[in-house]
C-alpha cells in the first residue's frame, strides 16, 4: 500500500495528497475533499452519493410549483369573479349619473 506522504493529488498533480477518498481509494488534497456522515469523500463520489436523493426531490418541487400555480389562478379568478359581482350589484341609475343629480321638481 502506498504511503500518503509521497502521493500527489489525483485532481492537482502539483499539491500534495492530505486524504483518501472511501468511495474511489484515490488521493485528494485539502479543497478536493469533504467530510459527509463521518467519512472523508471526494466531490464526484459525493455527487454520486446525494444524486439519488437530488432526483426524488425534484418530482416534489415539480408538483409544488404546480399546486402553487394553480393556487395563484384560483386566487386571481376568485377576485375578478368579486369585482365582477360587485359591478353588478351597482345599481343602473349610478351609471346613467341620475342617481347624484337632483332635479328642481324633486326638490319638493
């Protein structure tokens, strides 16, 4: 088994080794790896480890944004079936402009 203090860097050839990866058995320096669940780890293996748990997240993000969408229309024609409503129940005479305008006749 070679020794660690005569290894360089499988990324960098010209730093020297400080760590093994579990996964991979390759030599790292000091910025290639990373400590994840105790165990020290390269980048690419730890990308392998947490990609499982990246890709069943994303179907769940999917169906958030969508349920969020749906949320957001339901939202905007609740509130233009209100105002709609609300036009409605005005009653005729204030758009015609009669309802404010007071005649000499009715005065009386």
């Amino acid at each position: 088994m070679p020794s660690l203090t005569h290894q360089r860097c499988f990324n960098h050839f010209q730093r020297e080794a400080v760590a093994r990866c579990v996964e991979c058995r390759q030599f790292f320096c000091r910025e290639c790896v990373t400590e994840h669940d105790d165990r020290i780890l390269c980048a690419s293996c730890l990308k392998k480890l947490l990609q499982p748990a990246l890709t069943s997240r994303r179907w769940f993000v999917g169906i958030l944004r969508l349920a969020q969408g749906l949320a957001g229309v339901l939202l905007l024609w609740l509130v233009f079936y209100l105002l709609g409503v609300t036009l409605l129940d005005i009653p005729t005479s204030f758009h015609e402009g009669t309802l404010w305008r007071l005649n000499w006749y009715d005065r009386e």
